[in-house]
C-alpha cells in the first residue's frame, strides 16, 4: 500500500507538470439556502490566498458548522470565528427582526469593519482588478458601471473599499438583466471577466448581508441559537515521490522518444514553468531522492472527517472559497458513486502536486479510491505522451515523404541522361575521386 501511495504522488507530480489543467472548469451549483449560507461564510473567512471550506450541518435543535482550511488556525483566526458565531446567537435571541434594524445594531456595525479587515488583502486584490477594468474598458457595461458608482477615474486610489464592495453588490444585484447576454459564447472575454470582478469586490458586503439576513429570519431562529461552530486542524505529511523519468519511461518505453519528449517538455514555456514549480528550481527529473510536503485540501477535510469515516450519506454541501481542483473533484466524483451525495460550488480543473490524498477508515474505501485515483492520472499522462508520440510520428512520415519525393526526382532526372550526358557524369566522377586521391 505505501507503494501504490507513493505511485499516486509521483504521477500528481508528473501529470502536474506535463497537463496542469485537465479539461475545462464547471461552475455547477446547487441552490439551497443553506448553501449559500455556507458559501457566503467561506468568503468572509478567506484572507489573503487562503482556501477555507464550511458545511453547514441541520438538525432538529440546531445546527453543526464546521470550518476547514488549507493551512494552520491562527489565534487572530479563531478570535475572529467567534465573533462571528456571537453575531449570529446575539441576532438570533432577538429575531425576528429586520435588516435595517440589525444594521444599526453595535455587534454587526463592529463585525463589518471587522470583516473587511481581515479580508483586506483578499479584497484590494479584486480591486485592482477591477481599477485595470475601468481605466482600459470603453465598452457601454463599463461605462454604466463608471456612472453608476460615481468613479473619478483620475482619483481611483482614494475610493474607499468598503463603500465600492456595497456599491458592487447593489449593482450586480439591479443591473443583473442587462448581463444575460454575456453568457453568449460570441460575448467577449474581457467583458465576462468585467462582470466576475465586480461580482467578487461585491461579495464580501454581499455575503455579509445574507448571513445577518438569515440570523434576523425567525424561520432559523433555532438554528442559530444553537449554532455550534467545529474548525477542523489542518493534515500534512511529508511524502516521497518517484522521479519524473522513472513514471514517464513507463509509458514512453523507447529512450530515444521519452528524451525527445523530455526536450519537447522543456522548450515549452509553459510545460517547463510547471516542471520547474513540482521538481523544483534545478528540475532534477531523474532524481530518485523528492520529498514534498503534501496538504489535505479544505473540502476533503470536511469530506473525510465529517461524512467519510462517519459513513453519513445524506445530501451534504460543501462550499469553497475557492472551486476545487481536479484531484478533488476526482475524488468526490468516486465518493458519490459509492453513495454519498455531495455538492460542490464549482471546479477550476487544476493539478496540484501538493495535494493530499486521504485516510479513510474503511479499507475497502481506501483501496478503491486509490486505485481510482491512479487509473484517472494514468490517462492523463498516457494521452500527453501518446499526443506527442503520434506528433513526432505523423513529423517523420512528412520527412520520409518529402525524402521519397526528392529521390523519385533524382531517379527520373538520371533517367532522361543522354548518352552524352552520362558520360560527363562519369568524368566527373573519376575526376574528384582521383583529387582526393592526390590529396591523400
């Protein structure tokens, strides 16, 4: 079994450099008001580059809310968790009640200044974003966007952040109609991208507003009266890896072709940059002495923990400051063929070498996701490889044409010689072979 483990890493790690993205991102959601009670939680508590999962679990007299992350709690972290969480008793005790009220209330003023602190760093890098938008864009949607938010696009710098995040979510939220159009595929990119970053600036006063609008609504009342709030501590290992030559040659056999590829892989901008950030700076691909330190992505710490080893297969959403990578899509996608039922916010198709494969109780589990794991990654090196392959393939069958041509001329040139002709080409021949001779 640590063999089979180690084969899985490695092949991450070769797959990561070789395909860093395996097919195209799904932005597939579900709609439940839990889920997007749980979706707008992860994004206030993502700071900086930070993924952060949440669950939110219901049951009769409450509700379970538990909270992963990729990286270690911080004190300033499990300060700022409680506050919340008191937030939302605090409202709760008093509900129903309405938002304009609970607006004015101490407790939420201090939580969003709160808020938009800690995820200061996370904002003002939406933001710029968002300022190259405007500064370049002449489009009729940005224009509106300008007027609407009252921009002095010479004094971007002095906007305040919080203001333009409510100003962003009030936008998106009454000039959503005008937007339908820019699902058509014929809608250009930078327009799309437009529209994503002023939904992302808006998100935070968004997200904010929806979970103090769900704690004011009598109808969860008990629910977050009874809030429960379960952070889940961080798992990783460090992990040994099988060179990248050693799971390439096994499925390019001839030398000759896998240093071929090896040579297409690192003339490849693109393909080397990937290479050099799995195998690091030197790319030591035949190396057979890697460690890396592997990290339990967020939402499988969830998924493993609270569903998994528990074996509780009821409906169960999963929401990500961040959309999934693949291999954590893969791993779901076996999950919910063995019975669990999990939705997730939406995958970006991504590899990352440094993900974590993990411990689930049943063996039997443990095995077959394995196996299912390695299976999935084995295509994608074998279509890399096989790609190339049939490329350089395909690249000398043209040369041997373009060679059969060149000699097919030859022949019928040397066949229309006169006698004449011939002679001279012989002479010739003789000439040279007695100047080298002489030269000799």
């Amino acid at each position: 079994m640590i063999e089979r483990k180690k084969e899985l890493y490695s092949k991450i790690c070769a797959a990561s450099g070789i395909s860093f993205v395996a097919g195209g991102a799904s932005d597939k959601t579900t709609r439940l008001t839990e889920n997007k009670f749980s979706s707008s939680l992860a994004i206030i508590l993502a700071k900086d580059k930070e993924v952060v999962a949440v669950m939110l679990k219901v049951s009769v007299n409450g509700c379970n809310v538990y909270i992963a992350k990729n990286d270690k709690w911080l004190e300033d972290d499990v300060i700022y968790i409680g506050r919340i969480e008191n937030c939302l008793k605090t409202l709760s005790e008093t509900a129903p009640i309405s938002l304009k009220v609970a607006a004015k209330n101490d407790v939420v003023m201090d939580l969003s200044s709160e808020v938009m602190m800690y995820c200061t760093t996370k904002l003002e890098s939406r933001f710029n974003k968002l300022k190259a938008d405007i500064k370049h864009g002449q489009h009729k949607y940005i224009k509106s966007f300008i007027e609407y938010a009252s921009i002095d696009i010479k004094n971007m710098d002095k906007i305040d952040i919080y203001d333009l995040s409510i100003t962003c979510c009030r936008y998106y939220k009454n000039q959503g109609e005008q937007f339908k159009n820019l699902e058509d595929p014929a809608t250009p990119r930078y327009l799309k991208k437009f529209l994503g970053h002023v939904k992302k600036v808006g998100s935070y006063y968004g997200s904010l507003n929806r979970i103090i609008s769900y704690a004011c609504n009598a109808k969860y009342k008990i629910l977050f009266s009874h809030l429960e709030v379960i952070l889940l501590e961080p798992t990783m290992t460090e992990q040994s890896i099988i060179s990248w030559e050693n799971v390439i040659k096994k499925f390019i056999t001839d030398h000759k072709e896998y240093e071929n590829f090896k040579e297409a892989c690192l003339s490849n901008n693109k393909k080397k940059d990937n290479l050099r950030n799995v195998y690091g700076r030197n790319m030591q691909l035949d190396s057979t002495d890697i460690k890396q330190t592997v990290k339990l992505h967020a939402e499988m710490n969830i998924l493993i923990n609270v569903l998994i080893n528990k074996e509780d297969k009821s409906r169960a959403f999963i929401a990500v400051s961040k959309k999934c990578c693949y291999l954590c899509e893969l791993y779901i996608r076996f999950a919910r063929t063995k019975g669990y039922v999990i939705d997730i916010s939406g995958t970006h198709r991504k590899i990352y070498h440094l993900w974590k494969f993990p411990d689930a109780n049943n063996a039997i589990f443990y095995d077959e996701s394995l196996s299912y794991m390695i299976k999935n990654l084995n295509r994608i090196i074998r279509d890399e490889t096989k790609n190339f392959t049939e490329e350089m393939a395909s690249s000398d069958r043209e040369a041997e044409t373009c060679q059969d041509i060149e000699d097919k001329d030859l022949f019928e040139y040397e066949d229309n010689l006169n006698e004449e002709e011939e002679n001279e080409l012989v002479m010739l021949g003789l000439t040279l072979l007695l100047e080298i001779k002489y030269l000799e």
